[in-house]
C-alpha cells in the first residue's frame, strides 16, 4: 500500500516539474523586464508602453529581495529616455554591442560626455542569458516615440 502512494507521489512530481520549469521559463517580456528590473534599468529610463509590468516586477523583486524600494527609485528624473519605441529604431546586434560598453556611442559634447562617464560605470555586467533576454524583449517595444517633450539625444547617429 505504501509502495503505491509512493508511486503516485513520485508520478506527480514527474508530472508537476514540467509545469513549473515552464511557468518559471516565462514570456520574452517577463524574462526581459526581469533582467531590465534585476540590472537597475529603470533607475535611467522608462518605458512608457509597458509601465505597469514593470511596475509589477519591481514590486516583486523588491518582495523577493526582503526590501523596500526608495522612493527615489521610481521618483529619480530618468536620463536615458523611452524605450517604448527601441525595438522600431535598433536590432538586436546593435543592443548587444551598445550595452556591453555604450561609451563610444555618445557625442563629444560636455554634458554627454558627463552622461556617457554615468552610463560607463553602468555597462551591463550580467551573463550572455540575461544580455540575450533583454535584447529579445526590447527588440519587441515598437510603440511609437513616446519620449518626454525636450529629451534631449546625446547618442551619435548611426
Ligand atoms: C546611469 C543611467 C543609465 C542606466 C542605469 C542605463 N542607461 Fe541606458 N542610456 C542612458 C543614457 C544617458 C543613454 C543615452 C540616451 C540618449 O541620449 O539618447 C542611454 C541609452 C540607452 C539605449 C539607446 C537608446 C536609443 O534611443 O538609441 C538603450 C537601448 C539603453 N540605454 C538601454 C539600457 C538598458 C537595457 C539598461 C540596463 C541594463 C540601461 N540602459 C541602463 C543611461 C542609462
């Protein structure tokens, strides 16, 4: 008798694993507004398109990480722009190359070169798994310009 509940246990797990490596697996979106979240991204841009999910999700690394997100966070003047429209303007190739080391794409003036110092210390220092995770997902944001009125552009045209 035990044998057979030990049996049917074990063929539940077999049968739940799939299921829970699949749920963990998750779309493009949560996977990349996940690395977006995890890798401080939103602290310098916005993606107007998708707040809510990344709402969402900083909620829920914030709850997993046992913190509170400072106020700051959400309230600090982002310097990066809008992404809601980047899958429209960059490819794939381009993200990667720009995000490993982003400072040669910046203009020479003063205040871009200041940008480009803060964005330098910010080259992303994850794993080739999370890069590809969120270049797949921003590749996806083709919304339309949503950038604040004034936004000034400080990256050289390609
Ligand atoms: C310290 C602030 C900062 C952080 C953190 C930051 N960025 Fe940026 N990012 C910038 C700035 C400044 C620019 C240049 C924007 C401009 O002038 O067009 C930029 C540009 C970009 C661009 C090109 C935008 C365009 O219009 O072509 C992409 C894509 C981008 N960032 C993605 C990311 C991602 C993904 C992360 C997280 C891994 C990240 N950034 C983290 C400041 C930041």
């Amino acid at each position: 008798m035990v044998q057979v509940f030990r049996n049917v246990y074990i063929l539940a797990l077999l049968l739940a694993i799939p299921g829970a490596a699949f749920a963990q697996d998750g779309s493009v979106q949560e996977k990349g507004i996940t690395v977006f979240v995890e890798k401080r991204c939103y602290t310098c841009h916005t993606v107007k398109a998708e707040a809510a999910q990344i709402e969402a999700a900083k909620a829920a690394f914030a709850k997993s990480k046992g913190v509170e997100l400072k106020e700051s966070d959400s309230d600090k003047e982002p310097k990066g722009g809008d992404l809601s429209n980047i899958g429209a303007e960059k490819d794939t190739a381009w993200l990667t190359t720009f995000l490993k080391d982003p400072k040669d794409y910046f203009l020479d003036t003063p205040e871009c070169k200041k940008l480009a110092k803060q964005k330098d210390r910010k080259k992303f220092k994850g794993s080739d798994a999370e890069l590809n995770d969120l270049t797949a997902w921003l590749v996806t944001l083709k919304y339309g310009d949503m950038q604040e009125p004034g936004f000034e552009n400080c990256l050289k045209e390609e």
